[in-house]
C-alpha cells in the first residue's frame, strides 16, 4: 500500500464526506511545485482554487508568518492590531476607494458574502439580484446567492428575496432591478460557471442601473482580486467604483482571510456597532500575511508578469469562447519558482485553436478555462495529473486554470506542450506521452 492510498483510507474513515474522495495527498510545496506524499511532483496550475498566489514557501510570506507567530495569534475584537490597520490602509489604497470607506476583516469568502449580505439589508430593502452561474460560498446566507440547483436545493428555504438573472443581459437586468432592491451581487469573472467574463459594458450598467434604483453595486471578487486577471481587482478595468467588493483566497496567500470593503461613507456608516462581528477575522497572523502577498505583488511587479506569461496561454486558442450549445511530456522539474449553458455576452472564437481537442480559452490573465472539443473534462483532468500537472475539471466540457501569480513562461510553455499528449491520453489513447 502506498502512502497516498493509505491516508485516503484513514481520511475515508475519519472525515465527514463533504469533498468526496480527495485526488492525492499532498506532503509539500516549493514555488509553483508540489509533492505528494509518495514522493510524486507537479505543476500546481490551481494554486488552492486561486490561493496560493505566491505559490508554495514563498520567502516573504513565510518570514512574515513567522515573525508574527512569534510576536502575536491571535487578539479578540476587543482590540486592534498594527498589522490590521496597515492591511485595512493597504486594501483601501490598490482598491482605490474613496474617503471614508472601511473594510471588515472575516476568516473566508463566504463570511465576506455574509457581512455584505448583512450591509445590503440595512438600506431598508430585502431583494437581492445576483446572476445565474454565481458562486458565492456554501454558508445559508452566501448559498442563497449561489445559482447552481446542487448546492442549493438539500437546505432550502434558503434567505427570501433573491432573484437570478442571466449574466450579460442587458435587458434582463435592468428589468430586474427597481426600486425594491436591496442589492446587486455578481462575479466579474464567474469562476465556478466556467471562468465566463462579464463584460465591461455590462459591469458599466450594473453600475447605472444600480445608482438609478438607490441600490447596492456588490462586487465579488473573491476568485479574482489581488492581482489574479493583471489588475489589482478585474472590475478596474471597466472604471467602476462598487459599494462594495468582497475579497478572500488569493489575499492571505494560503492563510485564511476574507474581507468587505466599503466605498464611501454613506455605505461605510450602515453597519455600526454591534451588528456584526467575527472572533477571528483581522488577527494578527491572518493580516501580517495579506500585508505580505500585497507587497511583494507590488515590489516584484507581479501585475505585470501576470500579463505577460499569460500570453503564453494564448496558444490555446482564442479567449472569449462560447460554451457550447446543448444537443504528455512531463514538465522539467528545474523549471523556476451537466452541459455548460450558452451565455448571451459569450463571444464566439473566430480562429481555430491550434491544440487539437481545444476550441479556445475563456478569462482573464491567470485565471483560465481551457474549452475542450468532444473531450470529458473530468478525465482530462485525470490525465493531466498523471503526466505531473494539477487543473480542475471546472464543468464538464472545461478545465479551469488558476496558477500562483509567480508562476514563469517556462512552465506554463511545459503544460501547454504536453496538453496534447493529455488530450490523447483522455480519449483513450493511452498514457499520456
């Protein structure tokens, strides 16, 4: 017995359920390289859904954990923190929100959904319109405002008021919301439906209809902030200012944090004392390495890089694929540190893809979904780890990239080479080569 099938056993025997079986278990990481407990590497090209945005042991964020570990866990909410204040300044700065806003510090994604949910309903108002295809955390009150029928379905009633609508319809939009909303809440990139963009104009109306309605622009950038799409937050390039942005994954680089920001007084000043709180949200040790992940991205010109190497995914095909309409070399181990729904902003590909078995590429930056032509997605999935790289079969017809910021040219070159040999292997043409 191997020691990965022998902790799977134990993990089977002790855990509850909720993940199914897990595809290996993971002893260390270095860079944007890990190795599981049989001594096995890969290319880690998910980075903890988005997480690990400095990779694997980064020595700025290890050094900065470290030293607070030492100094100071943990206080209660009965106090602050320097490393808090100087996070909150930080985030308030790339975000670039004005005079008079704030930020809640929480332990996760779904918290920040939750406090976000909480400041919508102190306008006084108790509709919310979020969008299908969104994920917003599994927790009650997030998982109302999660689309997909699986999640939702074994706990309702879930929280009342929330009406779907369909991303990029103009018109489905404004229709939906009035003067009765409470809220606005949507992805700039969806993650979980597939890595499917809005597109700016479509953020630019949220935006407008929203002020128009006196209700609250939410922007979920959980999966996308701190520099995953080349921006610091993807809703930037678009020029809108939210009321508000939830923030979590790749802002503690592995450590768990989540946060609400507000924009502007009027927004900052509806949750006052007592409404909400959270034991240990903005500790010390969470907050030190959020001030870590956002330095070093700025000192290292990581916004940059993410541009640049993600051009190297470009030999995939087109971005902008549409989901369709219903009816391996191994990499160099010294290489440096249901059926998808069409949507109505999809922009079809106009070139074809130059890897046999892909149609093209959706996202932004280094958050991408690799569309597959007739190839399940779960198997390719499986065949990549076995040629050394680690994806995640997103939807059944796409593979979701999302590596650490640092990852370099070289070894996203290594993943696109060998994704023939994957495919292959997929359709069941033997191991991938």
């Amino acid at each position: 017995m191997t020691a990965n099938s022998d902790l799977l056993a134990r993990y089977s025997a002790s855990m509850v359920q909720v993940f199914g079986a897990p595809q290996l278990v993971l002893a260390s990481g270095h860079g944007c390289w890990v190795t599981d407990v049989d001594g096995r590497r890969y290319l880690d090209l998910l980075s903890g859904i988005a997480v690990n945005a400095l990779g694997h042991g980064h020595p700025a964020l290890v050094q900065a954990v470290a030293k607070q570990a030492e100094t100071a866990i943990h206080v209660s909410n009965f106090f602050t923190t320097r490393p808090a204040v100087e996070l909150a300044e930080r985030l308030l700065e790339i975000s670039r929100a004005p005079a008079g806003s704030g930020v809640f510090f929480a332990n996760s994604g779904a918290e920040a959904t939750e406090a976000a949910v909480k400041l919508s309903r102190r306008t006084g108002r108790h509709r919310i319109v979020a969008l299908e295809g969104s994920f917003h955390g599994r927790t009650t009150g997030a998982l109302a405002l999660t689309h997909k029928a699986a999640y939702r379905e074994p706990f309702e009633p879930l929280l009342p008021g929330v009406v779907f609508v369909p991303p990029g319809d103009h018109d489905a939009l404004r229709r939906a919301v009035d003067e009765q909303t409470a809220a606005v809440f949507l992805e700039p990139v969806q993650g979980e439906a597939g890595v499917v963009p809005l597109g700016d104009d479509y953020l630019r109306l949220a935006r407008e209809v929203t002020t128009r309605a006196g209700a609250l622009l939410v922007v979920d950038e959980i999966q996308t902030g701190i520099g995953r799409t080349g921006d610091w937050f993807a809703h930037h390039r678009s020029g809108v200012v939210p009321d508000a942005m939830t923030l979590a994954k790749g802002l503690g680089g592995g450590v768990p944090i989540g946060a609400l920001v507000t924009f502007g007084p009027d927004v900052t000043g509806l949750l006052t004392a007592g409404q909400h709180g959270t034991t240990f949200g903005g500790n010390p040790l969470a907050c030190a390495a959020g001030l870590a992940v956002i330095d070093t991205i700025e000192r290292d010109g990581l916004l940059e890089h993410v541009r640049d190497v993600a051009t190297v995914l470009d030999r995939l095909g087109p971005t902008g694929v549409a989901p369709p309409t219903p009816t391996v070399e191994r990499p160099r181990p010294d290489a440096a540190s249901t059926v998808e729904r069409p949507r109505p902003d999809a922009v079809a590909a106009t070139s074809v893809a130059s890897v046999p078995g892909v149609l093209g590429t959706r996202g932004r930056g280094l958050l991408r979904a690799v569309q597959l032509d007739g190839i399940d997605a779960a198997t390719a999935m499986l065949a990549a780890r076995e040629a050394g790289f680690i994806v995640n079969a997103v939807t059944p017809t796409a593979l979701r990239l999302a590596p650490p910021l640092v990852v370099s040219a070289r070894e996203l070159e290594g993943f696109v080479d060998a994704l023939p040999g994957i495919l292959e292997a997929a359709r069941g043409g033997g191991a991938p080569r």
